[in-house]
C-alpha cells in the first residue's frame, strides 16, 4: 500500500490510524533518511495508542518504553547501534515478543533480527512534488532488499 501525505499533520494522522488499530506483538519497521519525517509519525503512532507525553527519537538509549496509553509502546531507534549483538544485551526479543507495539527506527541495519510478520513502512520525500510531500509504503512480511 502507498499513501501520499502534504503536511506534517497529514504524515502524524497516518501514524495515529496505524496504532489506533494496532494490536499487542506488531512490531513496525520505519525506514526513512534523515528529516524524512520518522519522529512526526512516531509521535503520531503514540497518540493513536493513548500516549500523550512527549515522544522523542531515543537516539542515544536505543529504546524508549511508553506505558502510559491502551498498551506498551517500544519505540526504538538503531540509527548508531555498532553491532547487531548491541541488541540482545537489552534484552530486544522481550520487547518484539512482548504485549506492546515496537516501532523501529532505522530497522534496515537489524533487518536479520525482525519477525516474519514485521510491518515495514517506509517514508520518502520527493521535492518536484512540494516540501511537505511524503510517500509512504507499507509492506507486510519479510523485507525484499
């Protein structure tokens, strides 16, 4: 699926649709270059699940835990993880296994540790089409590189 978005606000509703109907153990995979957007719809994911303080990219923690709305929110970002290993010792598999929704930022350099049943959105800018303009893809399944 492809959806089109012109604004901030229209990129930020989409994420609020996915985790509205979200459901515990979906992890979604967000791939996107810097300033695409990624941090807009993850706040926009965290209102769809009931969350209303701040969200912010975890860049230097590499997950940030949300308890707060309908259920957990794991929100990751992988972006400066220096090896795959990184991820076991916080213990990741408790949190894509768990009873929350995981979003992960940068998903594309753990591709080998994401389930099956990942949902992979990717965002893309495309400036003949205007400033605000995203494409946004949603694939389900495994990766096809």
């Amino acid at each position: 699926m492809i959806i089109e978005t012109h604004s901030e606000q229209e990129t930020w509703e989409i994420g609020k649709k996915l985790a509205a109907q979200a459901k515990p153990g979906q992890i979604f995979a967000l791939i996107g270059d810097l300033g695409v957007g990624k941090t807009i719809f993850t706040k926009g994911m965290a209102a769809g699940l009931g969350i209303s303080e701040p969200v912010n990219s975890p860049t230097f923690t590499i997950v940030q835990v949300y308890e707060e709305g309908r259920m957990p929110f794991y929100h990751f970002d992988v972006y400066r993880i220096g090896d795959i290993e990184e991820m076991d010792e916080i213990g990741y598999e408790d949190y894509f296994y768990g009873e929350g929704v995981c979003l992960v930022e940068w998903a594309n350099l753990i591709e080998e540790l994401m389930p099956e049943q990942t949902i992979w959105l990717t965002i893309e800018k495309d400036l003949e089409k205007g400033f605000d303009y995203r494409r946004i893809t949603i694939e389900e399944g495994r990766r096809r590189s």
